[in-house]
C-alpha cells in the first residue's frame, strides 16, 4: 500500500481519532477518551487517511469513500459524518418525530434517562447488508464489527435507517435498523430518553454543486480509468515569500478582482470552466496509481512525483501539451544522472533535440536543479543556495519549498498536479482573468498582464482563496475552471489539437501517450511505463515549423 502523505508528516499517535471529532461538534462525546479501534481496524486506517483539521471538499469522493469505511467497520455506525466535516448546527426536539426527512450526515441524538447510553438516530450505512453477519476484529483492544466483509447479499438485509447506541466506556453497544424514518422516530420517542436533539450540517450548499452537465476526463488510449478521486495527500498553503507592505500591483489587481464586473466574470467562467471538466485539471492520480501498480509503492511513488516535478519546472511559458512533452525529455537525462543544473550553468549540457528545449536554459537552470533535486531543503549550485536567491534575508531562514521562493508559481503548480489543492497556480492565465487581460507596473502596465511575481503571489493567493471558498471548493479547483473558461479572454489554456475545451492535465498527457504509441508501434502501457521510469520521451504530436535552436523547438507546437 502506498505510503499515505498524511502518515509521513504527522505521527499517527498525534492524529486526532474519530472520536476526538465527534467530540468537539456533540456534547454526549466530550472526553470520553476510550479508542473504538486497534490501530490496524479498517475504521482506524481510515480515519487517518483523512486530515480532520483540512478536510477540503464536502463532496469529494475519497474523503467521503473514508467515510463510509469507518462507519460500516464501525459496528454500531459512525453515523453523522458529514456533520463532523462540516458546521455543526444542533436544534433541540420536543420528540424526535417532528423531524420527516433526514438527510445523509444528518442524526437524531438523544440521551438514555437511565444509563449513560447516548441513542443515535441515522441513515443507515450498512443498508442492504446484516449486523449479525459481520465479522468481529479479533484484536481484543478493538470493539466494534468490520462491516466491509459482510456478505453483500444477505436473507435479512437492514433498512434505510438505524438507532445506533454508544456507551461512554464501552464504546457501540449495537444498533437497530428500520425501514421508514416514522418507525425508527416512533421507536426512539418511546423509549425512557432526554434531550432529543437534531444535528445537522448548517452550511449552504456548495455552488459547484448546482452545476449541472459537468463533463467527464476520458482516457483516448483506453489505458486509464481518469474518474477516480484525487489523490490523499495533505492540503495545506506551502511556504512563500510574502513582502514586509502590500505590494502596489498587487492593491491593482484585487481592486479589479473585487469588483462587481470582474467577480460576475469569474463566476461564470467558473461555471464554464466546471462544466469542461475542470475541477478534474490537476487530477493526476490516475498516473500516481498506474506508477504505484507498474513499480511498486516506494519507487512508483518517486517516479511519478520526478516527472510531475519536471512538468513543474518546464511549465513556465509554455502550453500544456508541450510542457509535458518536455517534461518526458528532461526527465530522460534526469534518469541517466546528469548533474543538469551545472551542466546548464556551466553550458556543458549536451545538444537536446529540437522541440525539446526552452527559450532561454539559463535563465531556468534553478528551476532544472531544484527538479532533479527533489527536496523540500537547500539546493546549492554555484556555492548558493539556490532555493532562496533574490528573496530578502528575513524571508531566507525558514524557507522550505521544492522550488525557489523566487518561482511560487512553478511550486504552486508542482503541487497542485500532486492533489495538494490549496496553493493557487498563479500564471499569465488566471492573473489576465482575476486581474483583467492588459495591466502591471510601469511600463507593463499597457501590456498583457504576466504570471505573478514572487511579491504580489501571497498577498493574490490569500484573496482568491477566500473567493474559492464562497465557491465551496478548494483554491486549485476554483482556479483551474476559471482557467479554462476564461480562456477565449485571456489567450491562455485553449485546447490542444484533438481534445476537447477543458481537457485536464491527465487528458493531455494520455492523448500524448497514444500518439506516441501509434507512432512507435507500442502499446500505451509500454510507453507510459518507460516515460515513467525515464527511458523513453514523447513525440512531438504536430511537425515542428522551420525554424533553428531552441526557439523553434518552443514555438513549433504553440498550436497543439
């Protein structure tokens, strides 16, 4: 199994449990302290797959697939998960059967007059399936019953609802199952129980989620299933040179961003965006899993993040179909061991074919260092530290970051195509869209507005991330659909030759991998393997234009 982000940067002893959750949003769980689950259970595993402190979309189907793990194997249910992610609202009942709908995550909580059990009225997660023939863990720490190995056809099967009952000290103590909402509040109201209470989350729902006609990633190889949840990986900001005052242009451009024009604009491209396929963008786990299955964990985990690192380097100033063309190159010469950085430094790098190199090597010879480095520390090159170069000293000390501070772009792009969700890829595209097409300072500010600089990048970052939770996803997922949909405005992200408008990174890379396949008589499994694993590059998917040098090798598929 692959190693879980999550468990890497923060010890599992240090994760908050389940019930530690359940206890900040009910009062009936408050400081119970006694562990449900052996730390191997199936609930156990789950709940530290999922950060409890960010746990990002309501409606992401990872998180929710987490979810529905921990409450079968719980036994007696984990019943109101998304009540637990979300704002919890609690409105006390006269009876429980006042309320005649209740909605996934939603629970009648009441507590026993005699005893100290806490009765719990929910949908029912083991639906279909039978309590009495699960299987108990046979750990004798753990409590609870492993639902997930249940038969899925059973004589008896449970109904729609359930009443779930917990004890503070000995944790699930069973539960009963009922078809109708009626009869499972008309079982709880008579019962001897106090303080009946409705829990729910209160948020409004996610605009995102009224959207309807959103289109689906396809693989044209046939290869990869890209429908699958983004990758589970911790989302969080990463490290960024932030200015000690406000920078002007940055006052510029939030101006424009916060106006009414330019929001009613973005929500619309927004919606646009989504519609393409555009919260998929940045979803690149079906590689991640292809990686893992073709090497292994340890080495398909390390294959998949250098090549989504030399996507990340190359990016700038370049389309997305030859970016990861590129990409495939470069990541050749990393396999064979080249010391890149200083080969380009020093002007030592051998001929690289046409199509495959970039304007100017020079200037993105810390971007190629900190790529084949691979590490969050210092990369020195030349007797500097790379990582920090022209950023002031109070901002050098504590900097960590795959990329320099000076390129919070191409850092914000690594990890987003990772899954990691909350920076914002900031380039010429979306800044033309939050900002208006034409703007910048000085003499910039006649012309087609840039990616943005390492001196406006938080201050944007933490504005749009505030816009992209009015919009009920993460920041990337708010970007990459404004992105696309904006793109017949700003000239950036149209839609290479044969895919649709919206194609994700995903969809780019496999068209280039088929392509490739054709061209070579290979199987695109053979291709992505090698690609992969650094032995082979991509071919150019159009004939270069006739031109020399590295110009030509950028400009000839400005079209694809």
């Amino acid at each position: 199994m692959a190693e879980n982000l999550r468990r890497r940067n923060r010890g599992i002893q240090s994760q908050p449990g389940l019930l530690d959750y359940i206890g900040q949003g009910w009062d009936a769980f408050v400081d119970r302290g006694m562990p449900l689950f052996s730390p191997n259970h199936p609930g156990a595993i789950a709940s530290r797959n999922i950060d409890w402190e960010n746990p990002g979309d309501p409606n992401d189907p990872y998180r929710n697939e987490q979810l529905a793990i921990i409450a079968n194997s719980f036994g007696g249910g984990s019943n109101a998960p998304g009540g637990l992610l979300g704002i919890i609202k609690k409105v006390s009942l006269s009876s429980a059967g006042k309320i005649k709908k209740l909605k996934p995550g939603e629970a009648i909580t009441a507590d026993n007059v005699m005893g100290k059990n806490t009765l719990i009225l929910s949908r029912n997660p083991s639906k279909g399936q039978n309590y009495s023939e699960g299987a108990h863990n046979p750990d004798p720490k753990s409590t609870g019953v492993d639902m997930s190995i249940a038969p899925k056809k059973v004589a008896k099967p449970e109904g729609e609802y359930r009443i779930s009952s917990f004890h503070p000290d000995f944790g699930p103590t069973g539960h009963k199952a009922f078809n109708t909402l009626k009869q499972a509040t008309a079982e709880l109201d008579e019962r001897n129980v106090k303080n009946i209470t409705h829990v729910f989350d209160d948020r409004p729902p996610s605009p995102v989620s009224l959207i309807k006609g959103i289109r689906k990633p396809e693989d044209v190889s046939g290869l990869l299933d890209l429908n699958v949840s983004y990758p589970s990986v911790i989302n969080r900001r990463i490290d960024q040179f932030r200015p000690l005052k406000v920078h002007p242009e940055a006052d510029e451009i939030l101006k424009i961003f916060h106006s009414p024009k330019q929001q009613k604009l973005l929500k619309e491209w927004f919606e646009k965006g989504v519609k393409e396929g555009g919260l998929e963008w940045y979803n690149t786990n079906p590689l991640r899993k292809f990686a893992i299955e073709q090497f292994g964990d340890d080495l398909g985990l390390k294959l998949y993040e250098r090549f989504i690192r030399w996507n990340a380097a190359l990016s700038p100033n370049t389309a997305v179909p030859s970016n990861i063309k590129q990409a495939s190159y470069w990541n050749t010469l990393d396999e064979a061991g080249l010391p890149i950085g200083e080969q380009v430094a020093t002007r030592t790098l051998g001929p690289i074919p046409e199509g495959y190199s970039r304007m100017s090597l020079a200037g993105a010879k810390n971007l190629l260092a900190s790529a084949q480095a691979g590490t969050p520390g210092p990369v020195m090159l030349g007797g500097k530290n790379i990582k920090v170069s022209g950023v002031p000293k109070y901002a050098q000390e504590n900097f960590q970051g795959t990329f320099p501070a000076s390129a919070p772009k191409v850092g914000a792009f690594n990890q987003n195509l990772l899954g990691n969700l909350m920076p914002t890829t900031q380039d010429a595209g979306f800044m033309r869209a939050i900002g208006g097409k034409i703007g910048g300072p000085g003499k910039k500010a006649t012309k087609l507005r840039e990616s943005a600089s390492k001196e406006i990048y938080a201050t944007v970052e933490d504005a749009f991330s505030e816009f992209a939770k009015k919009l009920g996803v993460e920041p990337a997922k708010a970007q990459a659909p404004i992105w696309g949909g904006s793109s017949k405005y700003t000239g950036i992200g149209k839609p290479g030759t044969g895919l649709p408008p919206g194609s994700t990174w995903m969809e780019n890379l496999m068209y280039r991998v088929n392509k490739t396949a054709i061209e070579t008589g290979q199987t695109p499994k053979k291709v992505l393997t090698e690609v992969l694993r650094g032995n082979q590059y991509l071919k150019s998917v159009l004939m270069p234009l006739l031109t020399t040098g590295a110009v030509g090798g950028l400009l000839g598929e400005a079209n694809e």
